[in-house]
C-alpha cells in the first residue's frame, strides 16, 4: 500500500489506461486492422509524456 501512495492515483490511472490502449492497439493489429492499431497504438507514449510534462510544471512551481 505504501507503494501505491507513493505513485499516486493520477499516475496509476494513466499507466492503466495506457495498458488498455496497448491491449486494444494489439487486438486490432491481430484483427487485421493494422492503421488503425498504429494510430490507436501512439496514443500511449502521447499519454505518457502528457503524464511527465503534467508532473513537472507541478514539481517545478513548489
């Protein structure tokens, strides 16, 4: 549990919807939509850095 306050509920929340995307972009690359899982697929790193740029304007204004 210690290590769960330490993440934070905002960080957890993204990697798990970042999962999600992953799990959906390789379900529709499998399916033979392979665009559409690219597409889908580059929203995670997109998250993600969203994520880093969200958590040091809030580091950095302390």
């Amino acid at each position: 549990m210690n290590l769960l306050k330490k993440i934070g509920p905002l960080n957890i929340f993204m990697l798990v919807l970042c999962a999600l995307i992953i799990g959906v972009a390789e379900y529709l690359f499998l399916k033979g939509d392979q665009l559409h899982a690219i597409f889908i697929g580059l929203w995670a790193p997109t998250l993600l850095g969203i994520l880093i740029f969200i958590k040091q304007i809030l580091n950095g204004s302390k």
